[in-house]
C-alpha cells in the first residue's frame, strides 16, 4: 500500500468541507475533498482513501451513488455517511449499502472524530484480514462474525428473533473491535421506544471517546441485561450471547427486517 | 321562458281549463240554444193552432176579409215575420204579407218539402218536421217557420158552402214564420259569456298556480340553485334558509347537511394538507438549517478544544455549543412533529427543566422587562418526559407570553404542583364499542383534538348523527342542526342499528334514556342522552381513583387572546404575531405534550393575561 491520503470529504458545502478539514487535522489525518459527485467519482477512481466522508444530498446527484461506484469497483473504503436530512431511511440505507457509520448533521467534533476513528481501525482490521488471507493464515481470528441465525444492521448492531415474537438486540464484535475496551454502557430503560437507525446505547472508550449504537430494529424495551451494567466486559467477552443488551417487542420487523444482512454474510 | 317550471306548470293547466271550459261552454250554448229554438217552435206551433182555431169560425162562414185581418193583426206582432194560408194547390190564399197573395208556391220550395217530398203528400207529421230554420237572404236572420196543416173536419164537408169535398184529408196549411234574431242575440250573447268566463277562468287559474308555483317551486328552487353557485364557487359556509317542511325544503336541508359534511370534510383535509407541507417545510428547514448548524456546532467545538486554557473563552463557547446542540434538538422534533414519532422518554424533574429553560431565556426576557416569579413545589416526583422537548415546550410559552407584553413589560407566573385529577371530567374515552363490537370511535370528528363517539339518533325514519365528547363527565357534544330529542327517538350504532340505550334504566337527573358505550378492558362508560343533562358514569376509572399528575401553570400579564382565536391556537400555521411567527410553535407544543398524554388547556382574558396550564401524569400509561 502506497502511503497516500487518510480521507477524501465529499459535501457541496464549503463551510462543513473546511470544518471537516480542520476537524481531521486535530488528529492528524491527511484530507482531499469533492464538492460535488462528479468530482468525487473521478477522485475515487485516481486515488485510494481508507476513509471517505459522504454527504447524501449534494446538487449533481446523491451520496448512494458515490457508495453504488465504490461497491461497483470493488474499493474497500471505509465510508461515514452524513446528511442534514437525517431522517431514519437515510441512515438505514447507508447501512445496508455498505457505509459503517451514519453521522446526522450537525455534528460535534467529537462526534465526528469517533466515528473517523472507528472507521479508521475498521480499515485497518480489514486489511489486517486480507494480509492474513493471502498468507493463508486462517488460524488467527480478528473477530468473530455472529451465528448464521442473526442479522445485522452495517457492521454494528445485531438482532435475533425469539421464539415468543421479541427480539434480542446486541452488538457486534467488530464494532467493539473498532473502539477496543469499553470503560462506560449508556443504555435506556425498559418500556422507552427506541427505533431502526436510532442510537440505541453509547459507549466510551479510552479518550472519553464516545460511540454510539444504532438500533438494528423498531420497537419497546421489555428488558435490559442487568448483568451488562455490573460488569461491561461481558459484551466483549461474549457479545451475541451472554453480552445481549435489549430484549425488544419490535413494531415494524416485517418490513425492517429488509435492511438487515445475515450475520454469516461478509458483505458490508 | 318556457324553460322555466313554473311557466310550463301554468301552460298545462291552462291548456287543460281551455279543453274542460271549452266543452262545457260547447255543450252549454248548445243545449241552451236547443231549448231556445225548441220554446220558439212551441211558441210557434201554438200561435198556428191558435191562428187556426181563431180563424175557423170565420173559415166556415166564408169571411175572407175577417180572415185576412185577423192574420194581418198577428203579423203586424213584432216577432212575426209571416203569417200565410196556403191552399192545396199551392195557393197563398192569405198572408199578412198582401204582396203575397194569390201567389203560387212550389211544391219543391223548402216550406212545402216536408210533407212533399213523396209525390203523395203526407196527412199527419211531427212537429219537428213541420218545422225548417232558414235564411232568405244568406246575410239576414234566421226564421223559423212551421207548418200547421188545416184539416178537413166533418163541419166543413157539412156547412152550407160545401166547399170542400169529404174525403180530403188536409185541405191547406197555415204557415207561420217566426224571426229567430232575438234568439239568435241571446245565444250568442251567452256564447260571449260563456267565453268570457273561460278566459278569466283560465286567467285565474293561472295566476293562481303561478303564484304558488313561484312561491313553493320558483323561489325555493332559485334559493337552491344560488346555495349549489355558492357552494361551486367554493364557498362551504353558505346555508340554504329554511324552505319549510316540504321535499324542497327537505332538499334544502339536506343541502345544508351536505355543505357541511363537504365543509367538514375540506377541514380535515386542509389539515392533512397543512401537516403534509408542514412535513415538507420540516423537511427542507432541516436540510437548509442543519447545514449551517454543522459549520457553527464544528466550529465553535473546535474552539472549545483549542481554547482550553482560556477559561473565559470555554465558558462562552460552552453556550454556543450547548444551544446549538439544542438547535438540533429542535430541528430533529420539527421533523419527528412532522413525523408523529414517540418522544424519547427519561425520568428527569420537572423543576430543572423549567430551570434550566428560565436560563436560556432569562436574557431576552430581561430585556423586554419581563420578570418571572417562580412559585415551584419543591418537591415534586420525577416524571418520565423528553426532558429537550418538555424544554422547548417550557421556553416557547416563555417566549409567546414575552411577546404578549406590552412595551414597559409584565410578569410571567410559573407554578408547579403535584396534583390529583379526578377523571370525572379529564380521562378520555380511547376505545368505545357498540355491544356488536362496532368501533363507535370518529377520528373524522374531533372534540377538542380527540376523536368522538358517533351515534345514530333515529326518529320517525329521519337519520341522524351526533357526536358525543370523548372525555368523561364534558358535554361538548356536537348536534347536528335538525336533531330533536323526541320520546321515540333511538339511539343506534351507525354500523349494525343495534340499540346503544340501556334497558330499563333512566337517567337519575332527568330520566332521560341513558347511552351506554363498551370501552374494552376500561367496563362501560354511562352517559346521559338528554342534551345538556350532564350525568355520566364510568366505573372503572371511578375505581381507579385519582390520577396523580404534574401540573405547570405559565400564566402571563399580557394582553390575552380573543375569544374566536382561542379555539385555532394549537392549530399548524395559525399565529397572530404576523410575520413574526410561523403558526407552529403551539402546534408543536400541542404534539409534545399529546405525545406525553398530557393535556394542555389555554384561559384567557383580553387585556389581562393568558394562562397555560399543562398536566403530565406521572404513570406514564400506553
């Protein structure tokens, strides 16, 4: 791998573009920017960015088109997704076509920095992995994908349906990969609403750094792992069983379901 | 102009009345003429006998000269046209006319032709055949003239003269003609009569159907016909005046119903547009706001990071991003408003979050000289809200009432309680069933924000609806304009008919049959059906007890809402602060706290102030 640029900005507003800018260089990440689709397929195809922030709504054409090329041409960037018309479609449909995070507009900084940090470790376990494939070493595993039966929102979020019509909902272990020992669980209460898309529990790791969950699916809280509030650990332990978060009764799986990938797929 | 109903009506009618008089007037002249001329011919008939009869003395002596004088004295009668004695041959023997004398007649002129029209003449005819009308000249008047034989009597073969032979039969006839001019006058005298008559008979006629034509077609029928232009035009409030109590009038209230209905229905679906492009608006304010939000938000937290040793800065810099971080909030519940999405709910107290809201204001409201006195309850259980949306509730009141004052300024009283609300008067009916289990619940027809229960009110085959108010023990039920209350009225199910009154059980108030509605896993909820009678029961939340809530009372000196905008305040888009406003802060108010299954209640008195007072339950209930 040659030693290019970090991230490539595509938004059509020079204000955010500079923000963003100015918001990389606190850590030190080398940037490009597009401020238009065009521009951004073009640079895609010359130069090869690990990270790539996205804008959805842009004059000459939309943020989906920018993550349909990439897929396309088989890049493997890691792609934030983030629009000011932040509604729950949006998100979800970042998601499901490849993007790993979905950050509305505003944003803070950190906020943003969380996420360009997730994505950076995400990239480089990706490579880690394909270094180890081409070295046929199977042996060393860098995350464990959930069971065949669960099926999850991007890289993630998962969920599995119960037998009784409620759901488990949990995170998946790359995404604890990507922000490494969590200090601190924010979780909701039982009985409150969360919904597809929506954070749904944060957590902080080192540098105060906080990450948040996207829930995999609509629906009530019935219950919260009590375990997971005396000893968070459990979730990096034994993330899709012991270390579950929510047991939800869903309002909509029939038609949101459609979003989601089976955990034993290795497409992002 | 024959297009009009009313002047078709009149032209059958009239048409009609012509045919009926004209026949009757017909048939009238006719048989009146008949008589006439049938009275002339007697009159006639009886003067030839009596001519004869006074002659005949005379005749048996063989006086010709008395003969001829007492005939001539006859003629000389006005009426009489001609009196004549004509002898077997055809001879005028006599005539009051002495031109005519000794004049033959021929057998074939029309006076003889009765009796004459065989070669041998008859001995004995009728009187009608013995009579002829006729003309002597085509423009002269009509004579009647009649034959009266003479016949030979056993005297006239036996006297000395023995003028005539025994075995005649008739031995001349008399022949009298009578001028018809004066029956002829007063036939056609009563022909114009008669015909004078029908014309005002059908002149009447028609008047008369014209002016109830106008009164019960015409003019209730153009009334109509104005309400439909009005109603095409677009104007829904137009009401048809009352038409009476015929199928018109019935047409009209039907109308009127109809209008309504359509009026109603253009309400709701103004509504519904409004939301739609209140989504739209949200839509593209969030995109066009959020893009600016991102460069402030960014900014101003990167500041903060790189200022960090400057505690001066960081404080400042703190508000900025803390309000825009509340700006987001915003923008996102205008979409999730727009949405209709569930609040995110945590346990917080309500104090701190007026608060902290009295903080973000306090400045502005400085400014315009506006002072807040607090008169909080201490201790007040936590509730479960959206602490950001109870917030932008909280600092929207604030910011409306500041906005009431007038320039030297005013007062805003916060206070909060914990109270207990009976739910005689409060708790809404959320599900309601005929015994069939037909949802009796209208979301088209709304009491106050809530969907009422529809019930069907039958009397004497007339249908109504009316809408009872969903929150237990209130009365603002709404009529429909020809409801009556009559002792055979039914209340029914507007699905299946089924009976919604209770048996054998009267009103303890009035004794007026009792509505009774089933509300699920809530029993039943009993209410009076007599209009204005205020008796309802409701067991199971009457058992339940008392319902504890949070209540927060912002209540301003301001100069108060008038009477006609209270009721459209919590409606999308309507402000009275011109172009200042966007009508939607209420509005969004109202969802927040619906979405809490709070209510909101608004009292106001022209220039004296306007208080709000809002109830959180503290169970938050599904």
């Amino acid at each position: 791998m040659n030693k290019g640029i970090d991230i490539l900005i595509i938004d059509d507003e020079q204000v955010i573009v500079d923000a963003i800018v100015k918001i990389c260089s606190l850590d030190n990440y080398s940037v490009d920017t597009a401020i238009n689709v065009r521009t951004a397929k073009e640079k895609i195809l010359k130069n090869y960015y690990p990270i790539i922030i996205c804008d959805i709504m842009m004059p000459d054409g939309d943020g989906f088109q920018v993550l349909d090329e990439l897929q396309k041409k088989n890049i493997e960037s890691s792609i934030i997704m983030t629009t000011g018309y932040s509604t729950v479609e949006n998100a979800v449909n970042s998601l499901y076509k490849g993007a790993i995070d979905f950050i509305p507009k505003p944003f803070t900084v950190d906020e943003l920095l969380s996420s360009i940090y997730r994505a950076n470790k995400y990239h480089k376990i990706k490579e880690k992995q394909k270094l180890l494939s081409l070295q046929k070493n199977n042996d060393e595993l860098l995350y464990v994908s959930g069971p065949g039966k669960y099926l999850r929102l991007g890289y993630s979020s998962w969920m599995y349906q119960e037998r009784e019509g409620s759901v488990l909902i949990g995170v998946c272990d790359l995404f604890i990969k990507t922000f490494e020992s969590i200090q601190e669980i924010e979780l909701q209460n039982v009985e409150d609403e969360i919904a597809q898309g929506i954070c749904c529990a944060s957590f902080k790791s080192v540098k105060d750094r906080i990450h948040k969950m996207l829930s995999p699916i609509s629906g009530r809280i019935v219950e919260v792992n009590e375990n997971l509030k005396t000893n968070p650990n459990l979730i990096e332990k034994d993330p899709y069983f012991e270390g579950w978060i929510y047991r939800v009764i869903p309002t909509n799986i029939d038609y949101e379901i459609k979003f989601l990938i089976p955990c034993s797929s290795d497409r992002l | 102009m024959f297009k009009k109903i009313g002047f078709r009506i009149i032209f059958v009618v009239a048409l009609t009345s012509l045919i009926i008089i004209g026949v009757f007037a017909y048939f009238n002249v006719k048989s009146q003429s008949i008589s006439l001329i049938a009275e002339v011919e007697r009159h006639a008939n009886q003067l030839g006998e009596t001519v004869i009869s006074s002659t005949r003395y005379d005749m048996m002596l063989n006086q010709r000269d008395r003969i001829q004088q007492t005939i001539n004295s006859i003629g000389t009668q006005p009426q009489i046209r001609d009196v004549r004695i004509i002898n077997k041959i055809g001879e005028i023997i006599y005539s009051s006319d002495s031109t005519n004398i000794n004049r033959m007649v021929d057998k074939r002129a029309e006076s003889c032709y009765a009796c004459h029209a065989e070669d041998k003449p008859l001995e004995q005819i009728s009187i009608t055949e013995r009579t002829r009308i006729f003309r002597i000249h085509p423009d002269s008047n009509r004579v009647l003239g009649i034959i009266t034989p003479i016949y030979n009597e056993k005297s006239c073969w036996q006297s000395d003269c023995h003028a005539h032979p025994e075995n005649q039969k008739v031995l001349g006839v008399l022949d009298v003609s009578i001028s018809l001019a004066d029956v002829d006058k007063s036939i056609l005298k009563s022909e114009w009569n008669i015909g004078f008559f029908a014309i005002v008979a059908i002149l009447g006629v028609g008047l008369l159907i014209g002016f109830f034509v106008r009164r019960w077609v015409s003019l209730p029928v153009n009334e109509l016909l104005g309400g439909t232009k009005q109603v095409s035009a677009g104007n829904l409030n137009y009401t048809i005046k009352d038409l009476g109590d015929d199928e018109i009038g019935k047409l009209g209230q039907s109308f009127n119903n109809m209008t309504k209905k359509l009026s109603e229905a253009r309400m709701q679906l103004f509504q519904s547009d409004k939301m739609a492009s209140l989504g739209r608006l949200a839509a593209g304010v969030a995109h066009e706001i959020n893009n600016p939000l991102t460069g402030v938000l960014t900014y101003s937290s990167f500041l903060l990071k790189r200022t960090k040793d400057n505690p001066e800065f960081q404080e400042d810099l703190k508000v900025i991003v803390r309000e825009t971080l509340r700006s987001r909030e915003i923008v996102k519940s205008l979409l999730d408003f727009a949405r209709q999405s569930v609040p995110k709910k945590n346990s917080a107290d309500i104090n701190e979050i007026l608060d902290k809201s009295i903080g973000v204001i306090e400045n502005q409201l400085s400014i315009n000289k506006v002072k807040i006195v607090k008169q909080t309850d201490a201790i007040l259980p936590k509730i479960t809200v959206d602490a950001n949306q109870i917030q932008q509730v909280f600092i929207n009141l604030f910011v409306n009432a500041s906005d009431a004052m007038e320039k030297d300024g005013g007062t805003i009283t916060v206070s909060t309680r914990q109270i207990s609300v009976s739910p005689f008067g409060t708790a809404q009916i959320k599900k309601a069933t005929c015994s069939k289990r037909h949802s009796l619940l209208d979301n088209e027809v709304k009491i106050d924000g809530l969907p009422s229960l529809k019930v069907k009110v039958r009397s004497n085959g007339d249908e109504n609806i009316i809408h009872i108010d969903p929150v237990y023990g209130k009365l603002r039920n709404i009529y429909t304009q020809d409801y009556r209350e009559k002792r055979e009225t039914q209340y029914v199910c507007p699905e299946c008919n089924i009976s919604l009154i209770e048996e054998n059980i009267l009103c303890p108030k009035c004794q007026a049959p009792i509505l009774f509605f089933d509300t699920g896993e809530q029993g039943f909820y009993e209410v009076c059906s007599h209009k204005g009678c205020a008796w309802a029961k409701w067991n199971f939340v009457d058992s339940a007890g008392l319902k504890e809530s949070v209540e927060i009372r912002i209540s301003d000196t301001g100069y108060g809402i008038s009477r006609e905008d209270i009721s459209k305040i919590f409606e999308p888009f309507f402000s009275t602060k011109g172009q200042k406003g966007n009508g939607l802060g209420l509005a969004v108010i109202w969802g927040i706290i619906d979405n809490h299954n709070g209510t909101i209640n608004v009292e106001s008195e022209v220039g004296k102030g306007t208080t709000f007072t809002i109830r959180l339950p503290l169970a938050q209930q599904r």
